[in-house]
C-alpha cells in the first residue's frame, strides 16, 4: 500500500499558500509528521494575550502525525493511512521564558494577560482521520470526505468552539459517549463473539465505511473445534460452559428468593420435557444468541459514529 516516507512528502500535500496557517516546523520525535500555528479569531470568545505591536502571543498549535505508532500496518485499510490531528493553545512567550518581562517588547503586555484570563480559555482537541491516498484527501472518523486544508480546519474550529458556552460540557459529553460505545463494541466482539462463540471478522480490504456501518454477515467465520455433546446436541465447550453456567445461577436465584414456578416445575418433572427445553435452550444460544449480539454491535457501531 502506499505510504508516505518523509514529513515532506506529507507538507506537499497540503496547499498553504494565502492560507491562514503558518510557521510548518518538522516534528523529531516521529517520522512523518509536521506542527503549524494558527491565530485566534478576533470575532471568538477566546482573546489571546497581546505583544505591544497588536500581535497575538497565544495562538492555536496543530500538530499533524501520519500513521500514528499505536495503529499497526495489517490493520490499515487499503491506501487510507491514520492520521492524527490534535489542537492545543501555544504560548510563544511561555514556551521560551519561565515568567513573563513586560519591559521587553516581545514579551505579550499585562493589561491583555489580564483580560485574557477573563475569557474562556479552548480546550484542546484531538481528532482521528485517515489520509486517502488515491484520491489525495483525508477521510474523517465518521467517513466524510475533506481536502488537507478542510480537515485541518476541522480540527482547529472544533478547538475554537470549546469556548461556547455549553460547548465544553458538550464535547466532554460526546467524548464520553463516543469510548463508552467503543469499549462496548470491543467487549462484545472479542469477548464474546470471537473468545466464547469462536467466530472471526474479517476486516475487508478497502471497505471503511464498515468502520462506521458495521460489518457485514459475509465478514464472519467460525473457527472449526472439536464439539463436544450435551443432551445429544453438539456444542463447544465455550458454549457449554456458559450455558451451564447460566443454568447453574438461574437456580441458585430461584433458590436463594425461594421463587417456585409452576412451570418450570412442571417441565423439570418430566425427563423428556426437561430434554426437549434443554436441547432448545442450548440451540438458541449456540446459534441466534450470537446473531443478536452481532446485530447489536453493529447497531453500537453506527451509534458510535453520531459522536465524532
């Protein structure tokens, strides 16, 4: 697949001519990846601190890593590369001196220190995108389309509204809801699917929209093992243990708050009642157990999307 080798090839890509952005300065500490700075608008509820000339000392700092090192190669699409954009306030100033010098000239003044602590400072922001080398533009984690200057303009306006006045509940909200349907997501698919049914999903070559659609049914395979037999119908031992497990706290339930139904007294009087439930029982959870689960993890997944 295709791949950038250098923070060069990535710059190329990107038109930063008449743009709003400046000072490209190459990052040391990962292979491909760049840092450019952005002022604040003046119209935005944020007022950056100012040096005596007028000139903004405060201004957004976008940081621009390709191919992250927690994303590995196998699991990248095919041509769509991972691509890290965060946001944060940078100091010129700070960056350099331990303490403000109001006599030196570059050194932002204290009147607008003062006043810049009275607005709402920006929260910073990360955001998950893929660079689509085929067609030379990025694809946001929702799978929308933007050109390089488009999604750099994504992450920094996302930064600038944390200021809002609901915007920074907001984004801690949809932060919070967007892991929290990812962990379910995980739980679901290794934990369950793929340890206790024994299933695997693919992930398809060059299909990202599954990233956000869910996965299709012509993705799964079920690993082959050795069944073992529970009341004539063959299951895997996974199965089995869960579905004695089950059996095992529905009783101990029934017994610890001495709940008596006359059904399930009826059906454990009679061996063959008791073997034809059992064998149904063992059915569903072997085979639409799993379906609903997977049904249900897709349906997460495109929940999940909502958030980004």
């Amino acid at each position: 697949m295709k791949m950038f080798d250098s923070t060069s090839d990535l710059i190329a890509v990107f038109d930063f001519n008449n743009s709003a952005y400046k000072d490209i300065i190459s990052l040391r500490d990962v292979k491909v990846g760049f840092s450019i700075q952005r002022e604040y608008p003046d119209s935005g509820r944020f007022k950056a601190p100012k040096l005596p000339s007028g000139v903004p000392d405060s201004v957004a700092l976008l940081y621009v890593i390709y191919a992250p090192k927690e994303f590995s190669v196998d699991r990248v699409k095919k041509d769509l590369v991972p691509v890290d954009i965060s946001v944060t306030i940078f100091s010129k100033w700070i960056s350099n001196h331990f303490e403000y010098n109001f006599a030196d000239v570059n050194c932002p003044t204290k009147e607008s220190i003062e006043a810049s602590r009275k607005t709402p400072r920006p929260l910073g922001v990360s955001v998950e995108c893929f660079f689509d080398h085929e067609n030379n533009t990025f694809i946001s984690a929702n799978g929308r389309e933007y050109s390089p200057i488009q999604m750099l303009d994504f992450a920094y306006n996302a930064h600038v509204e944390t200021t809002g006045p609901l915007i920074t509940a907001t984004v801690a909200s949809r932060e919070w809801i967007r892991l929290m349907f990812q962990k379910y997501v995980e739980f679901i698919r290794y934990y369950l699917l793929e340890k206790t049914w024994q299933w695997e999903i693919e992930e398809p070559s060059g299909k990202f929209r599954y990233s956000i659609e869910g996965y299709p049914e012509s993705v799964i395979r079920k690993r082959p093992l050795k069944e073992h037999v529970l009341f004539g119908y063959p299951a895997s031992v996974n199965v089995i243990v869960l579905f004695v497990t089950i059996v095992i706290v529905l009783f101990s339930v029934a017994q610890l708050f001495d709940l008596t139904l006359p059904f399930v007294v009826k059906i454990l009087q009679s061996s063959f009642l008791t073997l034809v439930f059992s064998l149904f029982c063992l059915y569903v959870l072997d085979s639409f157990v799993p379906k609903l689960l997977f049904m249900f993890m897709n349906m997460l997944i495109r929940f999940r999307a909502r958030f980004y």
